[in-house]
C-alpha cells in the first residue's frame, strides 16, 4: 500500500506545442507570458480552473506515491466567450444555447411550489 498521493495538474495550451507545464496557485501565464488562467487547489485532487483571456487547451493530472505514478486521461478546455456553441458565428443561437444550459442546471428549491 503507497502513501497519500502527491497530485499535480497540467496544462497544455491549444496550438502546436506539445509541451505540458506544471499549474500553480494564481495566475498561470501562457507561453508568450500572458496571464491566461487563475488557479486554485492545483495539487489536489480537484482543481478549480478560471480563464482571464479566454484561452483553452488540454488538461491532466500527474499523481505520484510510493508505489509509483499515473498520468490522469487528458481533458480539453474550450473557451468561447461570446459564441456558446463554438460553430464560429455569434448570432441568437447562442443566448439560447446558454440560456437552456443555465436553466437546466439551476435547481428548484425545495419548498418551491409552481403556481
């Protein structure tokens, strides 16, 4: 049995390079030095990602113990600030794709009675 597990997450930026680097707490800059994400809990097991210049690109998670380390699935991140279903034109089709979204997720109170 290995001890607590160390977690890492990374981040690789959409585009050419296949380069992966490390995500720390705060503001994570891309390759040209722009900030391009505010981070939190980024060595735990879950982390908490914020685009600041809606940027995207892959992400993974390095965990290491004792017995030895993995290298989580990867995830791709995409940012579309404006155009919500990502099909290049931002048009009313969008504010409805977000607005289905939104009230889909947001749960009824309990003691919410339809009248």
């Amino acid at each position: 049995m290995g001890t607590t597990p160390a977690y890492q997450w990374q981040w690789q930026p959409a585009g050419p390079s296949t380069a992966w680097a490390a995500l720390s707490d705060g503001i994570n800059t891309n390759t040209e030095g722009t900030p391009a994400f505010e981070v939190s809990s980024a060595t735990s097991p879950t982390v908490g990602v914020r685009s600041i210049s809606g940027v995207g690109g892959n992400f993974r998670c390095f965990v290491t113990d004792t017995c030895g380390s993995v290298t989580s699935d990867e995830a791709t991140l995409s940012v579309c600030l404006i155009d919500f279903n990502c099909d290049g034109f931002p048009n009313q089709e969008d504010l409805y794709g977000f607005l289905t979204e939104y009230f889909t997720q947001v749960e009824q109170p309990s003691n919410c009675v339809p009248g």
